[in-house]
C-alpha cells in the first residue's frame, strides 16, 4: 500500500452505509435472520470493487438500529436519562465486515439525528438540546469499540443538520464529543441541500465531511469560494434516491466536476446516501458502474 495516499490509493471508493437487506434460509437464518443480509452486502460491495466498506446497516433504519438496547429509550420513546448500553451495537457486523475486508467504515448515527428521530416522553430532558449531549456521551463506547477493532474511518451520519430543524451549535458540540474520543479518522455525513448551512457546517471537528452531489448537484458550487482546511471530502456522486442505474460515462463526468474543484488528492467517491431503499440489483450496479468510473478517472491522472 502506498503510504503516500490517503488509503492507499488515488480516489478511494466507499459507501455511506446501508445496503438493501436481503433476507437468507436455513439454520443460521433461524438463529440469526439478519446475518445472511449482512453477509450478502459485504460480499456485493467486495465483488463491486470497493475499496472502504460497510458491514450494510441491515438491521433497521438509522433510527431502530441504534436505540434498542439503549437504556433511558424504548422503542421510539425517550423515557428516562439516556444512558450507554452494556455493549457495543454494531461491532458483531462490523467485525464480520472486517474479517473479509480490511478496510471497513464504522457508523454511527449522530447524536442530533438521533435526539431529533426520537419522542420526549419525559421530563428528564427540557428539549433536544440536552438530549442530543447525553446521547453522544452514550455513545462515546461505540466509537471507541469500533476503533479498537480497527476500522478505517468512523463516520457520524446527521441528516438532520440540513434541514434548518437541529441547532448547529449543540450539533457540533455533540459531534466534537464523539470526534475526539477516538484518534482514527472521523468523518461526518450530511446529505440533501447545503445552502443554508455551509458555512456552519464545515466547522465540524472532523477529518472528512461527506457530501451529496449528485442529487444536489448546488452544493459543488458553494465549494467554489470554501476551504476545507487541508480536510477530505466524501463526494456523493452517484444518486441514491432512484433505482435508475447511472452510466459509466455520466459517473465518470461527475468525478471529473468533483475533480476541477477539490482535486484528486482530497476525495473519497461514494454513493449520495446509503441506498437501504433501492434493489439489490440497482445498488450492486450503481456501486459497479461507479468503481469502473473512478478506475478510468484514475487511469486518466
């Protein structure tokens, strides 16, 4: 591996996350239902050509999958002080994950998402505010857990914070909680439209902000006057929203955009979001066509 790059290589390719869940047969699937789907995703991002995987996020929607065990919350309900679980939630996929792979993301769920995803149902919290804290204090133990096992990158999602709806100041005060308690790479994940929040959310305490271009082909443009800092950038350049597969050559075109304004050196190419929603088939050809895409960006350097 050369050294010299990030990762090893000019423009690594990785997902956001989540994966279609595929369910699986016989005695193992009686045991585990959802362990034929994690390994199904692993192995379709593998055979893809990726270069930094996920264990697939197969377990439920971003919500669900990072609540159930998690003390002061029952099912959609805040119902007491939120707490650490006992254990680390997504380490048994991840540890798959990286037993086939060596170079596995780490997600979690960001803290704001969460606060904002979740019913108050008692008088432990006066608002979100509060609640999104105690949650990234829960689960500092994750990213630690995760960075033990030695993924490659830990990325927070936060969907949210696009929106106008979280407030950015307590987003990064939470974000900054779970950033620093791990030295490996963090990166955080923020999809749909920028242009509202730019300007607060490249101040975010981590290495890599990952983005969605493709959907929101607007927010390349607010890059074009923007430092990242010497920081890397996640560049969403393939549309998670539809199952309609994207050519090779529109892919290519769109890393090539990516490319004039951030520079090869800076970008990691992913989907814009996780594609949980789309068919096996239509993420397993999107992730193709865009391993083939940046092959031929790379060969053109």
């Amino acid at each position: 591996m050369n050294k010299d790059l990030p990762y090893g290589i000019i423009l690594p390719t990785t997902v956001v996350g989540s994966y279609p869940a595929i369910p699986g047969h016989g005695l193992r699937s009686l045991l585990d239902p959802l362990h034929s789907a994690v390994k199904t995703a692993v192995d379709d991002q593998v055979k893809a050509g990726i270069d930094i995987i996920s264990d697939g996020q197969v377990r439920g929607d971003m919500i669900q999958a990072f609540t159930g065990t998690v003390p002061g919350i029952k099912g959609q309900e805040v119902n007491g002080k939120v707490q650490a679980p006992s254990s680390p939630i997504s380490i048994g996929d991840v540890k798959f994950a990286h037993s086939i792979k060596p170079m596995v993301k780490g997600i979690i769920t960001g803290p704001s998402t969460l606060a904002h995803g979740l019913h108050l149902s008692t008088p432990m919290y006066r608002d979100r505010d509060e609640l999104a804290m105690d949650i990234a204090s829960a689960f500092i133990g994750e990213a630690k857990a995760l960075e033990s096992l030695g993924v490659t990158i830990l990325q927070l999602d936060e969907p949210i914070l696009s929106t106008g709806t979280a407030d950015l100041n307590v987003g990064r005060k939470a974000i900054q909680q779970i950033a620093s308690s791990v030295r490996i790479p963090t990166c955080m994940h923020v999809c749909g439209n920028l242009s509202g929040v730019i300007d607060e959310i490249i101040k975010f305490p981590v290495n890599i902000l990952d983005f969605e271009f493709s959907n929101n082909h607007g927010n390349l443009e607010l890059f074009s006057s923007r430092d990242l800092g010497g920081r890397m950038l996640g560049y969403g350049c393939v549309d998670s929203s539809t199952d309609t597969i994207e050519p090779v050559s529109e892919i290519r075109k769109r890393i090539e955009q990516g490319i004039e304004v951030f520079g090869p050196g800076t970008m990691l190419i992913d989907p814009d979001c996780g594609m949980r929603m789309r068919t096996r088939e239509a993420a397993f050809g999107k992730l193709s066509n865009m391993v083939e895409a940046t092959r031929e960006v790379r060969k053109s350097l």
